[in-house]
C-alpha cells in the first residue's frame, strides 16, 4: 500500500479519513493539527511563559515536545515542564524520570510538586486509609490543586496539558451522563482568565491516541509507558469502552462528539458563565464555595485516620 499524498510505501491507515499514510505524511498529519489548534486556543504574538503538565508518558511527552518544536525560536516564550508526584511508589518513579529525561533534552525548565506537600498525603496513603473510595475521586481535585499551584508559583501564563481527542470525547460524554451541564460548560481549553487559575491549553485535542503514540514513536520520544495501578476502579475507563467501541464502528465518531460539544459550547457558556471564586477558607485556593474540593477530600482522610487510630487504641486517654 501507497501513500495517497507521494506515493511512498504507508506505514497508516486513517480509517476516519480513508487515508494511507507514510512516515513523512503522519507527522505532519499530527503537527499540523496541533499547530492549528494551538494558535485557535491562544494568541502568543506577546510572549508568555508556558507550564506543561508532564507525567511522563506518551501524550503529555508529545505535547512537550510539539510545543518545544513550534516554539523554539520565540526568545519572548518560555517552557516549564511540571510533574505531579502523586506518591504511587510503583508508578511514579518511571514517569518522573522520563518527563526529567525529556525536558533535559529539550532544554526547558523541569519542576516536580509533590501530594504530600500540597494535599498532604501521598496516593498510597490514600488508598490505605480510604480503600473503598475510588482512588481518582481524590486523585483529580488534589492534581489540579498542585498542576494550578505549581503553574502559579512559576509564572506560568498558561498550562499545556497533554489531552487527547480519545480523553475529550471521553470527558464530554461522562458529564452529559451524569447530567452535569455546568462542568462540561467549563471544560478546556479555557479562554477566560479568573483569579487564581492559569488558563488550560489542549494542543492534542484533536489527535487520536492511536496517532500520539504513533508520532512519539516515529519521533524517538522516550515516554514511561505505564498505566497507573489504581485507574482500573476509575469511571473513565467504562467511557474508555464506550468510545472505542463507537469509533470501531463508525470511524470518526470522536471527531464528531468534540465537533457537537464545540458548536454548543458558546451556548453552555451563555447559560452557565464562570462563577465567583472565593478564596478557600483553610487553603486560600480559589473555589466556587467556602472549602475547596481538595480540603473537603483533606478532612475526610483526617477524619477517617482518627477513626482508625481509636479503632487500633480503644483504651481511654
């Protein structure tokens, strides 16, 4: 089989398109895709400083790369790669040598923020305390707590995260089913600016995971390919399901649920535009209510360490 472009030997077939692709052909497929919709999501003509959130694997790693590449003779722009350490003693240790290992190639900047300063427990602690909950309840308001803090505490003017087309047509779905209109009226990129947050860009939105892994490999990204040991309980992965079972059935359906999200988000945001933030009343994070999502998850794991502890030492003090 033939490229459909220049004729060279493909190495892919874009089943939503019906296209063949060779090597030369699918990198640019990806690149300028990316490049389009980076400048759609922002306007960089005055300089800024970018944050990128890195784990370390495959997509935050492309997108870290993508960036670096389209930006790398704009002296007024600036890249922070910023890893979470969630503390998952058999996970995080690859991704956070890799997003080390990269942005050392790139020649950024690389910080690491850790749950234990920020939450004040690390994620196998929370899983101890709490083994009924699911892991990722807790594990998605606590990054976002650190992700923000750490983007704010570098000057960051924006956060790059590495977000699929697979991860938003996963997240638009989840919300519609649990009928939470509000957030998917917030979901990124974001284009406005609210006290306290640093505004989220998608670079890879429109890029299939299939097509990340495929340009990181081509490209000689090294990433952690790993899969967090606690995401098999999480929500997301029924979406997962779902979506690549649409996909495999009618290719292009991805593509189709962004493009209906994005024709009716300026409508969502008439209907639900950015609340008030406060400032949390234990944290100073901004929130929509008193306590931040994150401090609420705080005092229940304080809450249910004490318990355990009278559970353990029954006798009186």
């Amino acid at each position: 089989m033939h490229c459909d472009r220049c004729g060279s030997p493909a190495i892919e077939w874009i089943r939503y398109s019906g296209e063949h692709l060779c090597r030369e052909h699918v990198l640019d497929f990806v690149e300028r895709r990316a490049k389009r919709e980076l400048r759609a999501q922002v306007d960089l003509h005055g300089g800024a400083r970018i944050a990128i959130g890195m784990s370390g694997g495959k997509d935050s790693s492309t997108a870290a790369f993508l960036l670096s590449r389209f930006l790398r003779e704009r002296r007024d722009i600036e890249l922070v790669g910023i890893t979470v350490d969630e503390g998952i003693a058999s996970y995080r240790p690859g991704g956070l040598a890799a997003a080390r290992d990269l942005c050392g190639e790139l020649g950024i900047e690389h910080r690491v923020i850790a749950y234990e300063a920020t939450a004040g427990h690390a994620m196998d602690e929370v899983v101890s305390v709490d083994p009924e909950a699911i892991p990722c309840s807790y594990c998605g308001p606590f990054r976002r707590e650190a992700l923000n803090r750490a983007a704010r505490d570098a000057g960051a003017d924006y956060v790059a995260t590495g977000l699929n087309l697979d991860d938003t047509a996963q997240s638009i779905l989840m919300n519609i089913a649990r009928a939470d209109v509000e957030k998917l009226a917030r979901l990124g990129p974001h284009d406005v600016r609210q006290p306290g947050l640093v505004p989220r860009l998608q670079p890879l939105r429109m890029i299939p995971e299939k097509e990340v892994y495929l340009y990181a490999f081509l490209r000689g990204i090294r990433f952690h390919d790993a899969t967090c040991p606690y995401a098999e309980r999480a929500q997301r992965g029924r979406f997962r399901e779902i979506v690549s079972r649409l996909e495999d059935e009618s290719p292009g359906t991805r593509h189709a649920i962004l493009s209906s999200y994005d024709q009716m988000r300026s409508l969502l945001q008439e209907k639900f535009p950015p609340a008030r933030l406060n400032a949390c009343a234990r944290c100073g994070e901004p929130t929509i209510h008193e306590i931040c999502k994150a401090c609420e998850l705080r005092g229940r794991l304080g809450h249910l360490a004490s318990v355990e502890s009278t559970v353990e030492d029954p006798s009186p003090r």
